[in-house]
C-alpha cells in the first residue's frame, strides 16, 4: 500500500517497465512518483502554486527519464526525473557567509515537515502551452528521428505535436497539428461535390451573360414543334392535296 496523497486520487500511470508510479490528487498541484516494489517515495513535482485543477493525464517516457502531466488549463507540464542535486557552501566557516550558511541549514530543521517539502519539491523542466483551456486532453512523450515529441489529444478531435529539448527544456515548440475526426475531410469532400462545373475554356472564359441568354433561347421549344413539323422541315399541311380525291375518305351525298 503507498499513502500517495491526502486527497483522493485524480490520474496515476506506470513507466513502461512497471516499476515506477505517477500519481496525482484532485487539488492536482503536486505530483508524485514512487517505486511500484517497495512503495518509496522518489520525486515528487509541483505543478503549480496559484490554482487547483483536475489532472487529466499523466505519461512516462520510454526511458523513464520524463514525466509529463496535463490539466484542464493551457499548460501541460514535463518534469526530468533526476536526483536532486547537493548545494555545497563554498564559503570557509570562519568567513560571515560561512557562519549565515550553517545557520541557514541547522534552522532548516526546526521547520515542519511540510514546508521543507515545499522547498524540496522539483518544478516543471519544460512546458508545452496550447492555444485553448478548458478541454480534456491526453498526452503522451515519443521519440521521432531522435527527436523528443510531446503529444497532446484533445476531445474535440485535434493532435498536437511539440519539439522536446532534453538538454535545455524550456517552452517546447509546436511542430505539427493533425485533426482526427475526419471533418476536414468531409468538409473538403462536399465543398468539391457543391462546386459547379468549370466551362470548356476554364475558370478564366467563363459563359458570358449573351451567351446564357443564347443558351436559354436554343432550350426554348419551337412554336412549330405545337403544331407538328415533318422531319423534312414542311408542314403537314403543305403536303396535303384538298384538290384530289382520294387524299379524302368516300363521302355520300344526300340529295333530296
């Protein structure tokens, strides 16, 4: 059993060996790393000071040597797991420094616990910060061409992708965005099927207003096509004989 946080849990993840854990409260302002076999606390990180927020998602990298952990806010934070490194007094004891050194450090101890966890805790090594809060998102830490890359999920369907810089940290810089529900596409899909027609002569010779109006004129039906027009191009009636009998059924006279 690990006592992680005071605070229920909000998120926790294990590196990709299983021996390590990540864990985070509701408050959401520290975080921190045990070993999964005895229950040892490691690290552990503050987020930030100012406001309490839900984490969403914490990730190792695949060497465990980075953490990174993202909220509802704009930030999403990489912490390097490293040993916190030994402040030595360069300072001679007989010197003024040297006495307000050892003075420093023997009245550390008197402090509470809490506020020497404080002071102990690491901070962020790099951040990422996206354009939107707010929104639930899921990030993860790759390797692309020997590159270290932050990815950044959101719910509304966007993947972000950020330059790591593991020597240096930093504000990591944004390399690509990828949509990941297909509306682009659709979208593009139905712009293209709603785009009429392009003229014979292209975009640049298009149909003029005459050339409409002449259009139109030519779909117009013929006033002789109502009264029928042989295939020869004459009327029926020009080719009709009223002179000649036999052009007309036999008709009896009635004489009285």
């Amino acid at each position: 059993m690990i006592p992680a946080h005071d605070s229920p849990l909000a998120a926790l993840a294990f590196n990709t060996a299983g021996t390590l854990i990540a864990t985070a409260s509701e408050k959401g302002t520290v975080i921190r790393v045990f070993n999964v076999s005895d229950g040892l606390k490691l690290y552990e990180f503050r987020r930030g000071m100012k406001r309490c927020v839900s984490i969403c998602s914490l990730s190792f990298s695949a060497d465990s040597q980075f953490l990174c952990a993202s909220s509802n806010t704009e930030t999403v934070h990489i912490f390097k797991l490293e040993d916190p490194k030994e402040v030595k007094v360069s300072e001679e004891p007989g010197t003024w420094m040297g006495y307000l050194g050892k003075a420093l450090l023997q009245s550390a101890s008197y402090l509470p616990s809490q506020v020497t966890e404080v002071f102990n805790q690491g901070r962020a090594f790099a951040s990422v910060h996206l354009p939107f809060c707010g929104v639930r998102t899921v990030c993860a830490l790759i390797t692309v061409q020997k590159i270290p890359r932050v990815l950044v999920a959101t719910t509304d369907g966007f993947l972000y992708v950020y330059n790591l810089d593991p020597a240096e940290g930093g504000d990591c810089t944004l390399a690509r965005q990828h949509r990941l529900d297909g509306r682009e596409a659709a979208t593009t899909a139905a712009a293209t099927a709603a785009t009429p027609p392009v003229a014979d002569g292209g975009p640049d010779k298009a149909a003029s207003p005459a050339t409409t109006q002449q259009t139109a004129a030519a779909r117009k039906p013929d006033p002789q096509d109502a009264a029928g027009v042989s295939e020869s191009g004459a009327s029926p009636r020009a080719g009709l004989r009223l002179s000649d009998e036999s052009e007309f059924p036999p008709v009896s006279q009635k004489c009285e």
